[in-house]
C-alpha cells in the first residue's frame, strides 16, 4: 500500500477521483458482468492529528483481478486476520465482508504500527444489481462505527456530497440504525433523480 500525501480533499475531489479510479483503474475488460454490477470502490482521506493527508483507496474486488497492474499499489491489500482489530472490540469478521472496500480501507488504520487517530473522510461507491449508491452494508457499517471506537473520526460523503459524520450514525462504537431505512434518510440512498 503506497500512501499518496495530499492537501484537505472535499467530497466532491473525492467523488470525482472515485469516478476517475473506476473509469481508469479497473479492469473493465477483465471484469465479469457479475462483478460490474455488483462492487464497491471507496476513496478515501486519512488525516492524522497534526500529519499531512493522505489518500486512500479500496475495492472490494479482488485488486490482482480486477485493477490494471500500474494502479494497484494504490489499493488497500486483502485483509489478512480473521478477527477484527482489538480496539473495535476484537471477535470475528464476517467471512464474506471483511474483504468490501470499507473495510479493507480502514481495518489497517486501527492496527498497529499505524496511529490510532486522525479523521477518515470516505466517498462510498455501491452498486448492487446495477443500481448505485453510496451505503455501506450491516458488517461495513460495524467497521465504520468501531473506528469511531478506535479513535478515527469518521465522515461520510453521501448522494449530495454533504459529510456525514461517524458520531451522528455511530453510538459506543456500534451503528445507531441498523437498517437501509434508516442510512438511506442521511442520504446514502440512490441519488435523487
Ligand atoms: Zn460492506
């Protein structure tokens, strides 16, 4: 994972670089239809207490299939342990989550020898059954909620690239809704037509 030192990026840098990393970083070619139309890719700044910025990406699909070779250095790797990092409160992963793009992102914020602070501001690309959005899903929303946890404050940016943050959707560490209804009122629905 290469770290990129950047500046304060908005929603909208970030919702602009996330278009640009699917538009020119994957693999379209070597993408199933399955995986079109079901992935996320999530851009992402990471500012520690008193550091530069830097800029982070992650995709739920697997970085050696589906980002073209030159890119995929920028891609957060497979997150390797089974169990969730012990300032979430530690217990297993969801199997089949623990690789979605949220996660993969910040699993290895709230480990050491990274510093435990600092504030992630996240622009989420879903898509599901061919329909967009910007919601993360139950085991991610968890992932979210325990880097509040960990200490990383969290923002947001939702379908009006207005930051949402961590301590309005998170409680004690744990997501304050748990259902689609209730994300999708902040926002994370499908964008407003
Ligand atoms: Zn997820």
């Amino acid at each position: 994972m290469q770290f990129a030192e950047i500046g304060e990026l908005t929603c909208q840098d970030l919702d602009d670089a996330n278009q640009e990393a699917r538009g020119q970083e994957l693999d379209q070619a070597g993408m199933t239809a399955e995986q079109k139309e079901g992935f996320a890719l999530t851009t992402a700044v990471w500012k520690p207490d008193g550091g530069p910025g830097a800029y982070l990406k992650a995709t739920s699909l697997n970085r050696e299939d589906c980002v073209k070779e030159e890119f995929r250095d920028g891609y957060s790797d497979k997150v390797s342990s089974k169990t969730k990092p012990a300032c979430m409160g530690g217990g297993n992963y969801n199997p089949h989550r623990k690789n979605d793009s949220e996660t993969k992102l910040l699993d290895p914020l709230m480990r050491p020898p990274m510093a435990m602070n600092g504030t992630v501001t996240m622009k989420i690309y879903h898509v599901s059954g061919g329909v967009a959005d910007e919601l993360p899903c139950g085991s991610c929303r968890r992932t979210i909620c325990g880097a509040e946890a960990c200490g990383i404050k969290i923002e947001l940016c939702n379908n009006k690239n207005e930051k949402v943050k961590g301590s309005d959707l998170c409680s004690n560490g744990k997501p304050k809704d748990t259902t689609d209804k209730g994300w999708r009122a902040k926002g994370f629905g499908p964008k407003p037509s």
